[in-house]
C-alpha cells in the first residue's frame, strides 16, 4: 500500500509541474508570465488619465516581492500619485520622460540595510516595470544611480535623508500610442556548460 501512495504521489508531482505547452503547429504556447515578460516595452508617452491609488498601491507590492539578499527589503519608495506632483518632479529634475505621465514611482535605495541595495533596488524595480506592463500599463526605467547630476537632483527635491539613494525614476501612464516590444534575444550570448 505504501509503494501505491509513493507511486501516486511521484505521478501527481510529475504531472502537475509546469512544463511548456505546444500547439497543433509543435510552438510553445507561453503561459501569462512569460507572455509579460516578452512583450513589456519601454513607454515614453502617455495619456492623460489617472492612474487610481489601489493600481499604483499593487504595482508598488510587486516590486516589494522581488529577490532580496538575506533577506534585506533595503527599498523605499517615492509615489507620485497625481499629475500636479509629477510635473513639479519633472520641472526640478529636467526630465524630459515625466512630462506627460500621470504618476511615477521613484526606487530608492537604504545605504543603512544593504551595501548592495542597488542590486535588491534593481530586482524590485523590474517587479514594478512588469507589473504595470501587466496591468495594461506603460511605464520607462529612468536611472538615477550612479549619475549624479540626478541623483543630486532627486534628492534635493525630495529632502532624502543621506543614507536613501535614489536608483531610478518610474513614470507610469497609460500609453498614448501602441508599440512593438524589441525582440532582444541574442543566442550569441549564450555559453552552455563552457565559454
């Protein structure tokens, strides 16, 4: 009896992992995540419609639940939640990428927790980019760290204490025009098993 629970058990386990699917034409069908993670796209333009609190409260979850060194979370996060403060951002920093965004979310990093908070800063930002892609949403990646013309800049405007760095900036909107995402895969860069 115990060899049969073993037996269904080791079935049950291979049968419910997830493995890649195809189709009549022998393509891999791509689940959800994978479908996200191909066809985000860098977004620079953006309508002028809000982006509700609750939206932008999950986008920011996301990125809390990226890969994190021991365990660190060295993250702050600055929400712009409205047009008015977003253009004020825009005005003091010069860029030229928030101009028309209803919101953005700036990473930041806390020197006190992790000397490698850029790393964990980084990982939660991509969470961000992603998520806000998922939810039917543009958004950019503009750095901060380590330019520090910016990063003076973010810093001034937001009064950050000295131990909070600024990693990048986030505008998020709903695009204003469609686009194609950049196929940026390159087999050249791949070293299987040896260089």
């Amino acid at each position: 009896m115990k060899r049969i629970a073993f037996y269904f058990i080791c079935a049950a386990t291979f049968w419910g992992c997830s493995s890649p699917v195809k189709d009549n034409n022998g393509q891999i069908e791509y689940n959800e995540t994978i479908k996200t993670i191909l066809e985000r796209r860098s977004v620079r333009a953006y309508t002028p419609e809000a982006i509700p609190p609750d939206t932008l409260d999950l986008i920011v979850k996301a990125a809390m639940a990226a890969p994190t060194g021991l365990d660190k979370r060295p993250w702050e996060f600055i929400v712009l939640d409205n047009k008015d403060d977003v253009y004020k951002y825009f005005q003091a920093t010069g860029n030229e990428r928030f101009e028309t965004a209803p919101a953005a979310i700036i990473v930041c990093g806390n020197t006190d927790i992790s000397d490698l908070w850029y790393i964990d800063c980084s990982c939660a930002a991509q969470n961000l980019l992603l998520a806000a892609h998922s939810m039917g949403l543009g958004a950019v990646f503009t750095a901060g760290f380590p330019i520090k013309g910016r990063m003076d800049a973010i810093t001034e405007h937001f009064k950050l204490p000295e131990n909070i760095v600024p990693l990048c900036a986030i505008p998020i909107g709903h695009p204003e025009l469609d686009g194609k995402p950049k196929n940026k895969y390159d087999k050249s860069k791949i070293h299987i098993n040896a260089w």
